[in-house]
C-alpha cells in the first residue's frame, strides 16, 4: 500500500511540475523579450535568456510613453476600491448576517442578482449618472461606482454567519453597541477574510480596464491596461516595448499575492466558504 500510494505521489509531484512549468513560462518569455532589441525578439526560436539586455524597451514605456504616471493613477483607483469596498462591504454582510430589519432576504437576493448582470448591460446607465454627477475624465467617476461589490458582501456576509454568536452575545450583556461590536470584535476576527478580500479587490482595481476606458478621456488620467492597449496601437511589432509594460503592470499584483499567500488562502479556505 505504502509503495502504490509513494509511486502516485511521485505522479502528482511530476504532473504539478510540469503543469507550474507551463503556467510559468509565458512569463518568463514575457520578461526575457522585454530586455531585448526588436530584432532579438523577432528571433525564432525565441531565446531563453537575453544575449544583449538593455533597459531601452522600459525607457519608452517610463518616458515615451509615461508608465509612471499611469501606475500612479492605476494604484490610486486600486488603492481607493480596497478601502471602500472592504468597509462597505464588510459592514453590509454583517447587516445581512447579523441585523433583523424589514425585508433582509429580499434585498439581499436583490444584490445576489446583480451578479448575474453582465457588465456590459449597466454600462450606458451608469455612464448617464456619472455624467449628472459631472464626474467624468475623472479617477473619482471611476471609483465612486465601483465601491459596492455583490460578491464583497455575500463574501462577508458568510464568514460572518460562521463566527460564533455568544461572543457577540456577551458583548451585548456588557453593554456593548453594535457599532462596538463590529469594530472591537467581529473585524478582529475577520482579518484572514479580509485580506483575501482585499487582495481580490486591488487586483480587479488594477487590471481594471472598460470602465475607466470610457470615463477618462484625457491622456493623463489613464491607468495601466489602458496604456498597455494603446502600446499595441502605437507600437505595434515592438514586442519588446509591448513586454516592458506587461511587466510593469505585472509585477506590483505579483508580489502582493506572494506577501499575502497564506492568509489569502486561509481566509478563502476557512472564511466565507466554510
């Protein structure tokens, strides 16, 4: 038995291997083209190391065509949507999950029903209210009707049914208000959901890309997939150009995610899906 179950584990280890290998390598094509002159890049087959690195593909993209300005807007938006929809979101699930007030469940499928709409259906509404709200071609039009996240507050709010009441109950006993009670208590026991959540959210803030396409108007107000589509346009067949801001776009969810791995994948595991 020992010996059937080391052989399949050596299977599994050879199968995940070979799966983490081909997830891995577009990646790293990705970074080798990115340091390498347009006529490297051109090269088939494609190197597995640059032969003459040179940093010119990430001098366009930073000063031609100002990268750093654009990841400044794109961490701004990022930024603003984890705070908002973390402390909105988590204050309506614990609302669904823990107040009594006069027809709970029919809004809460309401609001479970919204994430059955395609986006693409609401975008011409929401574009009329931002317009009377005179908030277009600006970062603020972007985040402001992107706070609210369906999935945030079912997310939270079935974490939130699967702590345990009495310590909410004793809390109560002690004169504790619900305000109280949210912020001394069931928050400090959420702090693996939330930075699942969070991580989620900075994630979709920064790969962001139709809506703010189609409230900013203005060059300097773009965040980093609109500058990543405009390079195919103004540099198409500069591969190395086109890499060098993959990777910039890259990079800042990547190690975000590695930071935040663990707790990522115990909030997931043991939070709002337990």
């Amino acid at each position: 038995m020992s010996r059937k179950r080391s052989v399949s584990d050596i299977v599994v280890l050879i199968l995940l291997i070979f799966g983490a290998f081909i997830m891995f390598m577009p990646y790293w094509f990705m970074v080798i083209l990115s340091f390498e002159t347009p006529e490297e890049t051109a090269s088939v087959p494609p190197h597995l190391i640059p032969h003459n690195p040179t940093m010119e593909n990430y001098r366009k993209v930073f000063i031609d065509m100002n990268f750093g300005l654009y990841s400044l807007n794109t961490a701004f938006v990022a930024g603003a949507l984890v705070v908002a929809q973390v402390l909105f979101c988590s204050m309506a699930g614990y609302a669904f999950a823990r107040l009594a007030f006069p027809f709970r469940r029919i809004i809460f499928l309401i609001f479970l029903s919204v994430m059955m709409l395609p986006t693409v259906v609401i975008i011409i509404p929401r574009y009329l209210l931002l317009k009377n709200l005179h908030l277009i071609n600006t970062l603020s039009g972007v985040i402001l009707l992107e706070i609210f996240s369906a999935f945030g507050i079912f997310l939270y709010r079935q974490h939130f049914l699967s702590l345990p009441i009495e310590l909410e109950e004793a809390a109560v006993v002690d004169g504790a208000s619900v305000w109280q009670i949210f912020w001394k208590i069931v928050m400090p026991l959420s702090k693996n959901i939330t930075m699942s959540f969070g991580l989620l959210v900075f994630i979709y803030g920064w790969n962001l890309f139709l809506w703010p396409l189609i409230v900013l108007t203005s060059p300097e107000k773009r965040t980093l997939p609109i500058a990543l589509a405009m390079l195919q346009g103004r540099y198409f067949g500069d591969w190395g150009a086109m890499m060098a801001g993959a990777v910039v776009a890259a990079v800042p969810p990547i190690i975000l995610f590695i930071l935040a791995q663990k707790s990522f994948i115990r909030g997931i595991a043991f939070g709002g899906f337990k």
